[in-house]
C-alpha cells in the first residue's frame, strides 16, 4: 500500500524555506530520494501562507517510510528543523496499488 504524507513545517521570519534550501542546498533531498521505496520528496511554497512550507513526500509501503525513520539522516532533519526553530503538522494517506 503505497503511503504518502505531507509534512507543513511553519517558523517565523522565513526559517521554513531557509530549512528547505538548506535541505536541497546540503544534498540531504537527494539521499531521502535516493532510498529504496522513496517515491516523491518534494517542498512547496503555500500562495497564503508565508512562514509555512509544505513537504510532500511518498513511500511504496510502510516499510519503506519505517526504514527511513530508522536512518542516520533524520538526527540530521531533526538538528535542522532544530536550528530553524520550526513546527510540523502531519497527515498520512494511503492509496492501495
């Protein structure tokens, strides 16, 4: 079952979209791309709200998704999310195959 979840993170003063810059600028998009079961990692920009950014990211499965929450680069979303000061709303879909 595939798995999709978007991820708003919301700061002030521009830090979410300074998160996501850091984020392609550093390569870390790339290596949550490049992992088995990644079907989308994506940032948008919402035309209402400035200080939120959204993260539209896809997983075959569960599995997939858990692998990457077990992975050395979410210490490394973390510190960043951290270092922004930023929140995070999350919603989860699931779409059969």
């Amino acid at each position: 079952m595939a798995l999709t979840v978007n991820i708003y993170y919301t700061g002030t003063d521009g830090s979410a979209k300074k998160f996501a810059e850091e984020m392609l600028a550093n390569g870390l998009s790339d290596r949550v791309r490049a992992e088995k079961g990644n079907l989308r990692y994506e940032y948008f920009l919402p035309m209402d709200d400035p200080e939120t950014v959204l993260l539209i990211d896809a997983w075959e499965n569960e599995e997939a998704l858990d692998f990457h929450h077990k992975s050395s680069m979410m210490s490394e979303i973390a510190a960043l999310r951290e270092k922004y000061r930023l929140k995070m709303r999350v919603q989860r879909f699931y779409e059969e195959k």
